[in-house]
C-alpha cells in the first residue's frame, strides 16, 4: 500500500527509523540527514523525520523534495547549517534544536514559527535564543508568524540586507493582547529592525508589525520597545507598546506608518531622530491610535520632514507643572535636510488631560507648513495648548480649545485661523493674521484681528488723544480714526502712538476729513514706515490758532 500524505501508517510493513524518504509508494530509511538530502537527488518526494535526530553534517533539500516533520520530532542542527529550498511541514511545536543554522528557501513555508525553535508563550521561559533563530532562518521567507500565548525574551534583531526588498517582511502574532513579546532582562531593544548598512542607507520595503502586544517594564529598565533604523515603508497596526522608555524609536528611517494601534505608558511614545546619518524620516504618519500616559511625550519627532496626527486620541501625557513635558514636540531639526517641513493634526484628533505642554513646535523652522483641522486640545494643564514657536504659515480649522486654561501662543509668517473657538488667543508674533469666525472668551473677531491704540494729536497747546481701533486682515490694515481736535499753535499736526505691528513698510497715504480753525476738509493723511499720521488741511499747511485735528475717519493700507 503506497504511504500516505501526513503522518505515515504504522502498518506500512517497516522497521521504522528517524528519517525516510518516500517516493513512488517506496518508502527508503536514511541514516542522517545530509544522506536523506544526497540520497534523493532531484526526485519528487516526501522526507519525513519522524524520530529525534542530530545533524552530523550540512544538508541541503532541494525544491523538488517536501520535508516533513512528524510525531513530535526535533532535528538538533547544532554545527552544522540546513537548508530547506522545498515546502516545509511541521505543526505549530518545537521541531528544530541546538545551534545550528536553519534557512528557508523563498516559497517553502507561508511563514517561520518561532514555535518551532522552541520558542514558548508561557510568561516564563526565555525565548531570547529560539525567537532570534527563527527570525533568522525567515530570511527570505518574509515571514514571522507567532501564535497565542506570552512570550518573554531580552531582544530580537532583524537585519534588512540589500535594497528595498520587493517582497518584504512581516511580524505576526495572533492578536493585540492574545501575542504578547515581554521584556526581560535590561535589553537595549525589545524588537530591532535594521539595515546591514544603517549608516549609509535604507533597506527593505513593505516592512510590517502587526496584532500584537510589546510589552516593558514600566519604570524598569531603558528599552525600546521597537526600534526602526535604517529601513523604509514601515506599517506598524493593531499593535500595544506599552512600559518601554521608548515605545517606537525611529532611527532614520525612511517613511513609518502606525495606524490601529495603542501606546502607553512610555517615558516618550513615539520618538524620531537622526542615527549619526544624513539620511532623514521622509514621513511619519499616525492614524487612528491612542496615545496615553507617556511621561515626557506622547510624541517627540525631531528629523523628520512630515509628522502627521490623524484621527487619534492623545491623554495624559507629560509631567505635571514640567513645562519641558507635553502632548507632543516637534523639534527644529526637522527642517534641517532640506529647509523646509510639514506637521499636520488632521480628522478629530482628541488632546485632553495632558500636561506640561499640549501641542508645541520648536523656534527656528521658518519654512514649517503647520496646519490642525477638526480636532481638540482641551484641558491642557499648563495652559499652553497649542504653542507655535515658528512656522511659514499656519492653518486652523474646525478646532476647540475651550476650556479657561487653554491658551494658543502663535509665532509665523501668516495664520489662517477659521471656525475655532479657543479659550485666549495670543498672536503677537504672527506677521499677516487672517481670522474667519473665531471665538475667544475674550471677543468674538468675525473677520479679522482686532485692537486698538491711543493715538495723541501733536501741534496743539495741549496734547489731546483718542482710541483709534483697528482690524488686520492679511496684510490690510483699516483705521478708525475719532475725532480728536485741540487748540492749534502750529502749522502741523500729526498722530502718534501707533504699534509697531501696523507699521508699513513704505509711506502709506489715504485721505479722510480734518479741522483746520472751526472747518472742516477733505484731507491727506500719511501714515510714515514709523507709525506716525501725519495731516494735511487739504494739501495745504494748517492754522496756527483755533480748533485743529482729525474728524471720524476710515483709512486702509498694506502693511
């Protein structure tokens, strides 16, 4: 009767030994493995490895032979390399000992089980050694595939050789919570990922990490729970990171999606910088995750030229009364590569609780694109939450920050603020202001920046003053100028006091309505790169006696 696919018949009328080979319905016994793989040559068959084994040689299966391992037997490789270029069948359990080499062939297996290393989910035993074998052995299989259960070990690195790998790599478990890799020892990294030539370039494409928990020491040792350094396209989803001093550290990698996922509990959730390289973070984008009680910061991106927040719930992060602390930071080494840089918090973002700072970007990135759409940043303890130290333009839209110590500190060149409410604005350091219905508790400015100054009419025997106000918009100023009249006793009158921030660049002129002795006509008004208006009674010089200076009017300049 020919053998059977699966676990052979123990009435195949044998003596049974470790290793056979099936072919044709014959059923031959070998010695050792390398005889197994010598013996077959290029035929199509079935190796079966029923019994323990040791390795007294390298073997190598060709891609005509499947290798199947059955009844719970374990090949001891110790010294010695097995290459597996044909499918590969085992159950999910230790087959594999010793520490030797196993390598798998592209297309073997769907995926290297750790399991099969003698890797254990038990909370207890050290699985250092089998995971970093089997994240060897998965060298161009692709992927790395654990089952339930928690899985202790110090660290395990995965070095990306070549180029961008067109098929690329995967960690797997079985679910958030239901694969979990725990810490043990004092480990600088849980879980690495690099290129054998981290400080020359990137490697690998299609890198993801998903449906697991990584899992620290919070307040143990410094760990990273994952380490990215030198690769490119990175997914990390439905992955918890939680209790590590840092929860991803993103060491010059190219572009770094996390999306689905949780952090918690770090001393920095995500944090981004510079290996020794010139090779920046193109991107890196969050989506959809939650982000809470990391000590320093949720977020902390320096070197990176595009940092996005989408739709993710970001709680309780910083220290309290630690101004050095917050939501999130994004450094001005940003822009370093090439001058310019992109942070954006887009699709419901939720900031609440959170210490220190809420949102903050360092001074000196004079090219920084900043904008927030429908989000929220509420009850930021410090009331600091959101502070721009420096950016080309800012755009807010749809956002709240309505609680009374909330505070947005704006520094750029332009601000588009429109549909928000927030508790106090302060905008002394925006050059061109534009602001569309947005509410402070303070005022309502429905179309434009608003204040006033206390202008003093000069060439008077006394020295009268009125409050002119003012609205900016862009680059447009309007003055509302009162009436403000005195005794002449010169052919002159100008208005001063006027804030530097509403100077023009270049003398400005528009005309309204002056009064020169009693009457009233249509008059200059100059306004010099100094702040200072100066009047004219109609073109001609004023009156030194009787009643002189401005009557109500309107006057508009570019700044």
């Amino acid at each position: 009767t020919p053998a059977s696919r699966g676990d052979l018949p123990v009435d195949a009328g044998v003596s049974w030994s470790a290793i056979y080979s099936i072919f044709d319905g014959v059923l031959t016994a070998h010695a050792t493995m390398a005889a197994a793989a010598t013996n077959i040559g290029s035929d199509r068959c079935t190796v079966v490895v029923r019994d323990d084994t040791t390795m007294a040689a390298s073997a190598t299966f060709p891609s005509t032979a499947v290798l199947e391992v059955q009844n719970n037997a374990r090949i001891t490789t110790t010294g010695y390399t097995l290459t597996v270029n044909g499918r590969f069948v085992a159950p999910r359990s230790q087959c594999f000992a010793g520490a030797g080499t196993v390598t798998f062939g592209s297309g073997t297996v769907a995926a290297v089980l750790p399991e099969w290393f003698g890797a254990i989910g038990d909370d207890s035993t050290d699985n250092t050694t089998a995971i970093q074998a089997a994240a060897n052995a998965a060298g161009i299989v692709g992927v790395l595939d654990f089952g339930p259960g928690t899985f202790r070990l110090s660290t395990v690195t995965k070095t990306m050789t070549g180029g961008r790998l067109t098929q690329g790599f995967a960690l797997r478990g079985a679910g958030r919570n239901v694969t979990t890799l725990k810490q043990t020892g004092s480990p600088t990294e849980l879980v690495k990922f690099t290129s054998s030539s981290p400080t020359t370039g990137h490697a690998s494409a299609q890198l993801v990490i998903e449906r697991m928990t990584l899992q620290g020491i919070t307040g143990g040792p410094t760990a990273y729970g994952l380490t990215l350094e030198s690769v490119a396209d990175v997914v990390v989803r439905h992955v918890t990171i939680e209790g590590f001093t840092r929860g991803i550290n993103v060491s010059s990698a190219l572009v770094v999606a996390v999306e689905l996922s949780q952090i918690s509990n770090c001393t920095n959730g995500v944090y981004s910088r510079l290996n020794g390289t010139s090779a920046y973070c193109n991107a890196i984008i969050v989506r959809r995750t939650s982000v809470y009680g990391c000590s320093t910061f949720g977020f902390d991106i320096g070197h990176a030229n595009m940092f996005v927040i989408d739709g993710c719930d970001i709680e309780t992060c910083g220290t309290a009364a630690n101004t050095a602390t917050g939501a999130v930071m994004m450094r001005n080494t940003c822009d370093d590569e090439t001058g310019v840089a992109q942070f954006h918090i887009l699709g419901g973002t939720w900031f609440e609780g959170n210490f220190g700072r809420g949102v903050q970007v360092e001074s000196g990135m004079s090219e920084l694109i900043f904008t927030m759409r429908d989000s929220h940043i509420l009850a930021q303890e410090s009331g600091r939450a959101l502070v721009i130290g420096g950016a080309r333009n800012v755009l807010i839209s749809g956002c709240m920050s309505p609680s009374t110590s909330d505070t947005w500190d704006l520094t750029c060149d332009k601000a588009h603020i429109e549909d928000c409410t927030v508790n106090v604005l302060t905008d002394s350091g925006v050059t061109y202001p534009t602001y569309i219905n947005v509410g402070t508790a303070a005022a309502d400015y429905v179309s434009g920046k608003t204040g006033s100054f206390t202008a003093t009419l000069t060439g008077c025997t006394t020295s009268p003053t009125g409050s002119v106000t003012w609205t900016k918009q862009g680059k447009r100023v309007t003055l509302n100028i009162p009436n403000i009249t005195g005794t002449s006793n010169t052919t002159a009158a100008t208005l001063t006091g006027m804030p530097s921030s509403l100077y023009p660049s270049a003398t400005r002129v528009g005309f309204g309505v002056c009064r020169d002795n009693g009457a009233d006509a249509i008059s200059q008004y100059a306004i010099s790169t100094s702040g200072v208006i100066t009047l004219n009674n109609g073109l001609a010089a004023f009156t030194n006696s009787g009643t002189k200076g401005s009557q109500q009017t309107l006057i508009s300049y570019e700044i």
